[in-house]
C-alpha cells in the first residue's frame, strides 16, 4: 500500500524536525498545560502524535507520568533517546491515530503541533482522532488541541507563511487553498535526516472555530474553549483572530 504524505515526511526527519522553528516553544506551551490541569501531578497524560517527544519530555521532567504515541517509528526512537538523555521514563507506543483502543484512561489528552490531527487524508479519518481522545478520556478530563485556523486562509498567503517559517532547505509550492473542502494542497519539497532529497503532495485540513466547536460537543465535551495559539506563549488571554495561523482548544469532557 501507498503511503500517506505525513508518513513519508516522519520516515526519516527527527533531527530535521528538531531544526524547525516552531519546536522552540516548548517551555512556555508546558506552562500552560501545566495550569490548566492545576499542577496535578497524580493525573496520566496521553499525547496523541507526540513526535519525538518535546512535549511529554518536559512533563516528564516536572513529575507527571505520560504516554505518547506516534505513527512513525523513526520519530519515537528520536523520542525515545531524548528522553533517556533527558533521564527520564515516559511510556512511547508505535500507534494509529485514528486506530487507539484506550477507554477512559486518561485525565488529559494532548493532540498539538499538528500531531495527526489534521492531517488525515479524508475529515471522516480526522474525526476517528477526535473520538479516540473523547474515548481515551475519563469523566470530567480535559483535551488540549490545536489545529490549522480556517480563517487564516481567507485573508492570508498560506504559501508565503509556510516558506517564511520553514529551513533553509525546505520549500512549499503549487499551492491551492480549496474552499470547498477547506484543504490546503501543495508541493512540499526537503531534505530528510538521510540527506535523501523529497516532493511530497500534501493535503492539510484547515477548520473553523464554529466547526471545532460542534464536533467536539458531538463527542460530549463542553465548556469548550477556542484562543489564538501563538508559539510559545499559549494563554487563555490570547483571542483567536484572522492573523493566527493555528488556533488552541480546550475541551472537558462530561
């Protein structure tokens, strides 16, 4: 079979990844989590797509236990030998996104950075991740989420923000922005950890804060919350405007 797009960028790119400048803001998107669990260190953490691991490594560090979960192989063994450098334990499992068999496990679920979700090839594929976390969910626990902001797209080049943050020898291009379906489809050409150079046609799904918001309560989440998500700096004083290009959620499930 085929691989998907995201499968064939995560092959071989922990080191790169690593390199990409939206990785720099861990300490500060930790803080944040950190107060909207109120420094609970008895609670268990799944990380849906946790990459190599950035994130999970620094509550690891402050005394919460955590599980992450990855599609690709090479990025966990990225994370893996992050964490051991780091001396910490943190549970990381080879995993499906939209194929999780947790049920009510877990008092916080993380699905950030674009950790599968949204990148699925079909919005029925991108839903099966949002249930997963509602399922992997206790009674009452939280789920931190961002995603691509829908309202971006509708004022912005994405093509020209995507080049502007990207390395020095990686590079979007023939890109169209679908308003039909809200993808966002482009060329995307790197180099990977191998130095093996790579085009990939990607296809990534852009939502609406209205459209979060019903799925989401579709699943049994309320008191559900939509913020600006800038780098580093995620607060709940941040109002989500056209200017941001990823948007924050925060949801609880009954």
């Amino acid at each position: 079979m085929k691989k998907q797009w995201y499968e064939e960028l995560f092959e071989n790119f922990g080191e790169k990844y690593e390199a990409e400048s939206f990785t720099k803001g861990t300490t500060g998107e930790v803080d944040f989590i950190e107060k909207e669990i109120n420094y609970d260190k008895n609670i268990r953490i799944l990380d849906i797509g946790c990459g190599t691991g950035r994130h999970d490594i620094e509550l690891a560090r402050r005394g919460y236990t955590v599980t992450g979960i990855d599609l690709s192989e090479s990025m966990l063994n990225k994370a893996r030998a992050n964490a051991k450098a780091a001396g910490v334990q943190i549970d990381f499992q080879r995993a499906n996104a939209c194929q999780l068999k947790f049920n009510n496990e877990f008092d916080l679920v993380l699905s950030v950075c674009e950790g599968a979700f949204p990148l699925m090839e079909t919005d029925e594929m991108n839903y099966q991740i949002l249930q997963n976390a509602a399922r992997a969910l206790k009674s009452g626990g939280k789920y931190i989420l961002t995603t691509l902001n829908g309202l971006f797209p509708l004022h912005h080049s994405t093509e020209d923000f995507v080049n502007d943050a990207a390395t020095s020898d990686s590079f979007s291009r023939k890109n169209t922005f679908d308003l039909m379906t809200f993808r966002y489809i482009s060329e995307y050409e790197f180099v990977d950890d191998l130095g093996i150079k790579k085009t990939l046609h990607c296809s990534e799904r852009y939502y609406v804060p209205s459209e979060i918001t019903w799925l989401l309560k579709s699943l049994g989440f309320t008191e559900i919350t939509i913020l600006g998500c800038e780098q580093g700096a995620w607060s709940r004083d941040d109002k989500l405007t056209i200017e941001d290009f990823e948007m924050l959620v925060v949801a609880q499930k009954i």
